[in-house]
C-alpha cells in the first residue's frame, strides 16, 4: 500500500476536527517555510564560504544565527540540531580564517 503526500483525506465529521484540519492546512505551511528559510540561510553560508568571501560569509553567519534559532525556539526543529548546524557554520568559517 503506497501513500502519496498528496493522498486523498478523509473528511471529519465533528466541528472540532474539521477546525483542526482547518489549522494544520495553515500550520504546515507556515512550518514548511520557515524550513525552508532554514535550508536557504545555510545553503548561503556555505556558498559564501566556498566562493572565499570571509566578509560576506561571516554576515550571512549572523543572520542564518537568528533564522535557525528561531526554528528552533518555535519547536520545528530540536534545540541540538539548530546547535549542531551553528556550530558545524561556524567550524567552516574558522577554517576559512586560518
């Protein structure tokens, strides 16, 4: 039995699970983007870290700081993962200093 992403639901009866629905169609995409803030803030680093540009890699580092901390104060992403990604960020830009 293979299910797709966009498979068919079922449509709830009760009025408290259809307002549900209602607010997960809502609350996923707002989750879907700021995932996908997420993956662009690191994705600029690190081709701003490959290109050389130690200026521009280190603002972009900054800012992708705040983007991946607010994932992960909103509870999309665990506190250790967002830690995990600073810190290997910032590892990439110490070694392009030395």
């Amino acid at each position: 039995m293979a299910t797709s992403s966009k498979a068919k639901k079922k449509t709830v009866r009760l009025a408290s699970g259809r307002k549900r629905a209602r607010q997960d169609v809502k609350l996923n995409a707002a989750n879907t983007a700021l995932r996908s803030r997420f993956r662009t803030a690191i994705k600029n680093v690190q081709k701003a870290v490959l290109s050389g540009d130690k200026a521009k890699a280190t603002d972009l580092y900054k800012s992708a700081q705040s983007v991946i901390d607010s994932i992960a104060d909103k509870g999309i992403f665990h506190k250790n993962k967002a830690a995990r990604h600073k810190s290997r960020l910032s590892a990439k830009l110490k070694a392009l200093s030395a």
